[in-house]
C-alpha cells in the first residue's frame, strides 16, 4: 500500500494501535429508565461486549455490528436527545469518517469515505434505509427530508464494504434508522418542545404501548424555521406508526406506516465573498424564482423476524412508497416516484467442522418509476413551458452473503459477496430519439480476518469490491433532458482497523485506501442548477477514522468525559490526462471534534464543544480555488427535573464565526462560475423541554 503524502497521520495510527492504557474501571453514575438503568448514553463506539450504560435494544444493535470485520457505528437516540437535532448533520456529527454537513434547512451534504463527493444536491454513493428499507430511490439517488432523528431508535452505520448486509456495493456504505416500537421506545408518552434562534420551532409527540402480544408505537412531528440564510422557511410535519405482533419468543410480524408533508424553501449558493462577508444578505434570482422543494410522501412496510431453530433466523419484509415533488430551481421539476421492493435474509450461528462458525444470506429487491415533467420557471416557482417530461424506471437486484469460521477461539475468517443487477429505463417523451436503456451487472467479493479478545477488543481487516451504477441524475441530464452512457464505478477497498474498551478509554480506529476506476464526479456549470457529470480516470480514496472517548474523571463529584474524532480524508486523481495528481475537492482532507462532559449525579450536565478544520479546502479539480477552515466553538447543557422533565439548551457558534461549512464542484475555478459556496449557520440558541410520562 503506497502513501503519497506524509506518513505522519499513519505513524500516529501504529502509536495508537501500540499504546492501549489499562486504567482501574469504576462504576458508572446511573439513571432511571423504562430500558433499566442506563446512563447518559454518547458513545457511538462498537464493541463486542456489552457497555452497561447501554439501553438493551441499542446493545443487542452494537452486539450484532461487532460481528463486522470493518468499521460500523451506532448512534442511539439518547446520545443527541438534549440537542436541537433537525437532520444527519446532527445526529452523525460524533462519526468518525462521516462528511455531514447542512446545505439548506434538513439538506445534507452526506459523503462517506469520498462517496458523491462531487454531488451538488441529494445523495449518492450511501444506501439510506430506515428499518432495513431504502429511502433511496430505486437508483441510489436519495433524499434526506423525510427521515426524522425524533422518530429513529437508533442508527447504524455501515462504512463501505460492510454495508454487504443490505446487499450494497457503494463506495460509501449505508446508513439505517431503525424506527422505535411499542417496547423498546424507551417511555409510555414523550412531549418534546424546541424553539430559538431564526424562528425556529418543533413540537413532537409520540406514544409506546405494549399489550402482551402486541405492540404499538405512534409519533408525530411538527416544525418550522425562518432559517439561517434568507429564503430558507420550512414547515414540515411527520406522521409515523408501528404496530408489532409476536408469535412466541423471537417471533414477530410488524406494519410500519409513515407520511410526510414538507414544504421547504431553498437559499442557493454563493460567492466565497459573500458566503464570508454577508451570507444573510437577500439573494434576488434565488427569490425571484422562489427556489424550493416540495413533499408529499407516503411509506408502508410490513416486516418479519421469525426464529426457524435455535441456529436460523429469518428476516424479511416488502414495501411500497408513493412520493410527489414540487422543486422550483431555474426549472420547475414536478416528479410523481412510485416504489415497490422487499428483501428476505437468513441469519445462522453454528459449527462448521468442529469450529464455531456463523453466516447470513439473503437477496433484496427494488423497483419503481419517476413520471418527470420539467418546465421553465417564469418567476415566483410558477411552471411555464414544458421543455422535458420523461418515464424514468429503474430495478435493483443484489443477492448476497457473508460468513465468519473462527479458525481459533478469537480469529475468525471472513469470505461472502454480492452479486447485483441495475436496470435504467429512459422513456424520453419530449425527444423519443433520446431514450434508452441500460444494464448493469457486477460481482464484488468479501475476504476479511476478525480478531477479538476476550474483553470485547477487536483487530480486524478487509478487502471488498464496490460498484456502483449511475443514477438518474447523471443519466439524464437536465435541464433539457437527455441521456448520457455512463460506466458504473468500480474500486477496490482495504482496510485495517481496531476497537475496544481498556480501563478509561473506548477507542475506534480504522484505516482504508481504495482504488477507483471511473468515479462518477460532478460538477456544477451554472449555480444553483443540478451538475453534469463523467467517468473519471484512476482516482484514489485513502483516509484513517479515529475515535476516542476518554472517562477522565468517573466518580465524585461526577463524570468527566472527553470524547474526540479526527478523520484523515486524502483524495485525489492518479495521472489523470487534465488533472495530474490533483487533490479531489470538496472533502476536507483533516476534520477534529471534540467535546468536553461533566454530568453531575444530581442530574444536570454541561459540554462545551469544538469542531475544527484547519486546512483550506478546494472547491475545484484544477485546484485553484479554495475555501479556508475554520473553527466553531459550542456548548450544550440541560438538567433533568422531577416528574420525567429535562430541560436543555443547545448554543451553536459562539464566537459567529464566519465560515464556508460546504461548496459544489466545479472543473477549473478560472473559467467555471463559482456561485458555488455554502455559509455555515452563524451564532444561535436553541432551547426545548422535555416531558416522559
């Protein structure tokens, strides 16, 4: 494995892997729960044995992804429960190898390990599910908006490789909320109320019941903001419920129901001189337009977990989702999306020759159209003439399994793939000589070691192939729509990496190189307006994720925790005939977050926090224009009252610093547009109370 930059992020990776400090282990300071007695729950660190400050659905989570030979994490809900949490920005903040950064209201620009690191809007390269069921279109393009962090158990995690579980070869892996159930919501009745700075507004309900047999689990949200940036109001409301019934232990059959209405506003982009100087400042084409993006969206998924034998589990489940957009940019796209799927997947634990072995095989299954029409927008997001309308339909297909032999008592062989199908379908209404259709097909092989100690620790490596189909947005490009034959992204990813608790310490640490054939990179020609895309060369993804919570004091007069994560992030092209050598933009290549807990015993806590960029950061593949780092100081802080009531505050941005949180590609800043930056939200307050009764 060859490094072109300096070695001194890999020589601090070998001196953590070979300082492992072994500190006298006390008793943790412990609260009242529905779960049992848990603590205030921050860390999202995998390890192989049980942390007993975990909620019992949130261990059995981690329990379950330590079986991973590579990097995974879980965010539990309580870990930002006393946060002002609007999107993944949030709630994966603590990830380390994570790129998530707010582009407008709940917009994300999510990347993992460089996954769509070009992508100007949406989501590619990370398969986005919520209980096992893809919120991404059946292309892999994806949507944020209609996840909620108040209706989410927990979340996994899954970097690259490992996300095979879910049948998914992207480069950047998966994320998937798992949504809370009648038993293990953790309370009876939660009320939660937010508000602060830029009129901002939440209210949440939700109800747990469990009824013998059955289960029911009901949750509704309310929100709003005036935003950050002007022309950046929202008002979204979110509806969901689940009701579970059990047939005997480890038996069950669930109904899961979700609904969204989200009318949103968008700001657009900017100069860097205004992004840094005068971000709040009106933009006129951006009003004049009224940029935005509507949503009316309706998700019903039945699901089963059913125990076959003591050795055989099976899961399984199908859904249907029916989404309308409204999305006024410098055209007006109306989509109508229908999808359908369903996945079944077994799971097995036993021996294989006398050894102990275990095993998981399944096949998921996802379809669905886009009735797409595009028109000019003549002002204030009204359509005018109709310059595209197209029938997109796109299939999905990925069998796949993975299984583990333990060679030894502690080291175990890993060795499963994937094999998977894409279909796109272009039925270009407007222009019929522009259909067309594509097929994809490809095979990516697992091969891995897992070591772990009987403490729970665990040393672990892999190599995986990932490839990934174009979607729609690189297909037909816009705004007069027509189609571009793109190559599917291939690489080859490996990856060493170690977890574990020791005394004090609860470590995370994984490194990667991957070598990518024809990346799919973006790139935006006119501001605000969806980017045009290619296959790239040889490029190459290389980083280390690192994690480390330290208990620096646990006992009177209370818990101090320090808990920091630094992502390494070196991308760039590898003898490209335009680009050379240049750095791949957008990413930053170091990211640091630390944060500094005291929680008192009588119930209240305060953590300052900090995060940290410290490098400029290019913003186009010629490398000539950067925007500079940047460091955003905060502190969150809240108390638990008698009678179920905790009351928190949330203070983002002390200092005001001006900052560029994220930009869109462009190909060579000298000639492209560069209307292209967006600010990072300035000093705010948030504040929110809540009831559990």
């Amino acid at each position: 494995m060859t490094f072109r930059t300096s070695t001194a992020p890999l020589a601090l990776l070998a001196a953590l892997c070979a300082a492992t400090p072994v500190f006298a282990q006390t008793a943790p300071i412990q609260t009242d729960s529905d779960e049992g007695p848990v603590t205030q729950l921050d860390s999202i660190i995998v390890t192989a044995t049980r942390n007993p400050d975990d909620p019992p659905v949130v261990a059995e989570a981690r329990a379950r992804l330590s079986r991973t030979p590579g990097a995974v994490a879980v965010v539990a809900a309580e870990s930002y429960e006393d946060r002002y949490a609007l999107a993944l920005s949030d709630t994966l903040r603590n990830v380390p190898g994570v790129f998530a950064q707010r582009r407008w209201g709940e917009e994300v620009r999510l990347s993992i390990r460089g996954s769509g690191i070009g992508q100007s809007l949406h989501l590619r390269g990370v398969l986005l599910a919520q209980d096992g069921v893809p919120v991404s279109a059946p292309d892999g393009f994806g949507d944020f908006q209609e996840l909620d962090p108040l209706i989410a158990r927990y979340t996994e995690v899954y970097k690259g490789g490992n996300a095979i579980r879910f049948g998914g070869a992207a480069l950047g892996g998966a994320v998937n909320v798992l949504t809370p159930t009648g038993r293990n919501a953790g309370h009876d009745n939660l009320l939660r109320l937010e508000g602060g700075s830029f009129a901002t507004r939440r209210a949440h309900l939700a109800v747990a019941r469990d009824y013998g047999d059955w289960d029911l689990y009901a949750a509704g949200t309310s929100s709003g903001s005036d935003g950050f940036l002007d022309h950046q109001d929202s008002d979204s409301k979110r509806l969901t419920v689940s009701a579970g019934r059990r047939f005997g232990e480890d038996r069950e059959v669930r109904l899961i129901v979700q609904a969204n209405d989200l009318d949103l506003d968008i700001s657009g982009t900017q100069s860097l001189d205004k992004a840094l100087n005068d971000p709040t400042a009106p933009d006129p084409y951006v009003r004049e337009l009224d940029f935005g993006r509507d949503v009316k969206s309706v998700r019903v998924t039945a699901q089963t977990r059913w125990r076959l034998s003591d050795s055989l589990v099976f899961e399984g489940g199908a859904y249907v989702a029916d989404k309308a957009l409204f999305h006024p940019v410098p055209v007006v796209l109306e989509n109508d999306y229908r999808f359908w799927g369903g996945f079944g997947r077994l799971d097995w634990t036993g021996q294989v020759a006398g050894l102990r072995a275990d095993a998981f095989a399944g096949v998921y299954v996802r379809t669905g159209d886009n009735d797409s029409a595009v028109f000019l927008n003549t002002g204030g997001g009204n359509p005018g003439f109709q310059i595209g309308s197209t029938l997109q339909t796109a299939t999905g297909l990925d069998a796949f399994a993975e299984g583990r032999l333990f060679v030894t008592d502690r080291l175990a062989l890993i060795g499963g793939g994937s094999w998977g199908r894409a279909e796109r379908e272009v039925d270009n209404r407007s222009a019929p000589a522009n259909s067309a259709t594509r097929d994809y097909d490809w095979f990516a092989p697992r091969v891995g070691l897992l070591w772990e100690n009987p403490d729970g620790s665990q040393v672990y490596a892999n190599v995986t192939r990932s490839v990934e189909p174009p979607t729609f947005l690189e297909l037909v490009q816009t705004p007069v729509p027509q189609f571009v034959d793109l190559d599917a992204q291939k690489a080859w990813t490996g990856e060493i990496g170690m977890r574990g608790e020791r005394g004090a310490f609860r470590y995370d640490i994984a490194a990667y190189r991957a070598h990518i054939d024809g990346e799919l990179l973006n790139y935006v020609v006119i501001p605000n307006n969806p980017a045009l895309s290619f296959n790239a060369e040889d490029t190459v993804h290389q980083g280390i994720e690192a994690g480390l919570d330290w208990r620096l004091i646990d006992g009177a007069p209370g818990r101090l925790t320090l808990r920091q994560t630094w992502t390494w992030s070196d991308f760039f092209f590898e003898g490209d005939a335009t680009y050379g050598d240049n750095r791949l933009p957008i990413i930053p290549e170091h990211a640091y977050r630390a944060e500094l807990k005291f929680e008192h015993p009588a119930g209240w806590f305060v953590a300052p926090s900090v995060e940290w960029v410290p490098n400029d950061v290019f913003v186009d593949f010629a490398n000539t224009l950067k925007y500079p780092g940047y460091t955003v100081v905060s502190l969150n802080a809240g108390v638990d009252l008698p009678g179920g009531v905790a009351i928190f505050a949330d203070l983002r941005n002390l200092t005001d610093e001006r900052y560029v949180s994220n930009a869109n590609a462009v190909t060579d800043a000298r000639v492209a547009a560069t209307d292209v930056f967006t600010p990072g939200e300035g000093r705010s307050a948030y504040v929110g109370v809540r009831l559990s009764f």
